[in-house]
C-alpha cells in the first residue's frame, strides 16, 4: 500500500484469444449468457467493446468508476481500459469488438450508451455473424448502419466515480450494501476513522462531486438496477433512501429522461 493510504493498480490480465478481438473487420458481435452472481475478472482488451446485455442486470467496474448497465443500455469501453464484470439475474451478454477506424463513431472515453429499439436489433443480427463475415453481404451493411446508431445514441449517466483512498472505499462499499442510509457525513466519520472534514475534502479531490451529490448518482444507478429487475418504483425508491416517491420519480426523470415507470418497461420488454 502507498503513503497516502492508495491502492496500487491490479496486473491488468489481456483477453487475447478471442478472434473478435483480433479479426479484420469493422467489428465483431460476441455472446454468451451468464448465471446470476457471475463474474469475468478485471482484464483489457485490444479493442474497443460496446457492451450490452439483452437481458439482466450488469455491473461494470473500472479503476476510476463503477457502472450499472440494465437492459436498454449498453457500455463503451474504451481499449485496454481494465475492467470486471459482475451479473445480476441471469445476464444475455450480446457485446461488439470494434475496430480502431471504427470506434471514432463512439465517445472519446468510457460512457453508458443508450440503445435505441434500431440499435438493440442490430447488435443481436451482428452477434449472428461470424467474426469473418463478408464486407460485401449482409453483415457490412449492418456494421455501417451499427456505427451510425452509435454516433446518434445519447450518454447517461449511470456511472459512478470509484474512490482509491481506503477510508472512502470502505463508506462507498457500506453505501453499496444499504444504498438507503441516510448516516450523514459526521456519521461516516466515526466509522471510517476520519473527520468529516477530511472525508468531504477527499470526496471531492477523487470523485470531483460533494458527498451528498456522489450519494444521490449512486442512488439513482443502484435504483435503476432494481427497476431493470422488476422492483415497482416506489419500493426502488424505499430502497435507495427516497422518502418521497415524487421526489424520486423528478430526480431519476431528471437524470435519465425518462420516468421510473419508463424505465421499467423498457428494460422488461420481452425479448
């Protein structure tokens, strides 16, 4: 461990073995379908993925961020970025390998991607292919029309800012347990062995957000998760600290754009 009490950085374990990694084309689908409680350890791969599951519940951990991605959304990571993947419910991970001309259509850095009905279809036709498929066929026309959706899909918010320093990892790791505590900072402090002054002055040098926004963006991603599982939204918002179902139904509506009720019917749509 650092002097400053910082974790140092995992051996980051490479993927190489997959041909969607490595093939000569645009991009490649890849699918496979995971238990409830699966997990892929922390590795990097030589390109750039889109991440997406058509059914179930992901949570995509970086060394700066921690991402829920339900159904309805889809993760863009960029290549070589570290990360692990642990399911929630059974997990129909449908993902995409993408070239490096290709992946200018995407964002810059790791974002969650908003999949359009047009765009869910398309990644499970591409995860049909074979990774060698034929630039002439049916497949390049669904790489180009893949890439046009991705340049079109919005950014949301559904990723949370990982914090190094222990004292805050151990606050964020009991949040995750009870995302509806309402123990205020002070109270935080007693348990982490820090002043509270110390633990909002951390918060904001390794998240760049107060503690009280950094717990609202977890509350919210966590309550997404539990939307995508089927929880009707006034026990979602019982579960991560909201008092008031109207209050929770303005700020999810004003983080995402759509309403709880909303985002429950996209993420169990049948198929």
């Amino acid at each position: 461990m650092s002097p400053n009490r910082q974790l140092p950085p995992a051996y980051i374990i490479p993927q190489s073995d997959l041909p969607q990694d490595a093939v000569d084309r645009p991009l490649a689908g890849f699918r496979r379908d995971y238990p409830d409680g699966g997990r892929t350890p922390r590795h990097a791969h030589r390109r750039v993925q889109l991440i997406y599951a058509s059914h179930g519940v992901m949570r995509i951990t970086t060394d700066q961020a921690g991402f829920v991605v339900p159904a309805g959304r889809a993760l863009w990571v960029p290549a070589g970025l570290p990360h692990a993947v642990a399911t929630q419910g059974l997990v129909a991970m449908r993902a995409l390998f993408l070239r490096e001309d290709a992946a200018r259509s995407g964002p810059p850095g790791v974002a969650v991607l908003a999949v359009s009905p047009l765009l869910r279809e398309l990644i499970l036709a591409a995860c049909e292919e074979p990774p060698e498929w034929d630039p002439e066929g049916r497949a390049g026309h669904l790489a180009a029309l893949i890439l046009d959706e991705i340049r079109r899909a919005p950014t949301l918010p559904l990723g949370v800012p990982q914090p190094r320093d222990l004292r805050l990892m151990r606050l964020a790791e009991a949040l995750r347990e009870q995302p509806g505590s309402a123990m205020t900072l002070e109270g935080w402090a007693a348990e982490v062995g820090a002043s509270a002054r110390t633990l909002s002055r951390l918060f904001r040098a390794e998240t760049g957000m107060s503690f009280g926004a950094w717990r609202q963006h977890w509350r919210l991603a966590e309550a997404a998760a539990l939307l995508a599982r089927g929880v009707p939204p006034a026990r979602a918002a019982a579960a991560v600290g909201y008092a008031s179902a109207p209050a929770f139904g303005a700020a999810y509506r004003a983080a995402f754009g759509v309403t709880p009720g909303q985002a429950q019917r996209k993420a169990n749509r049948p198929g």
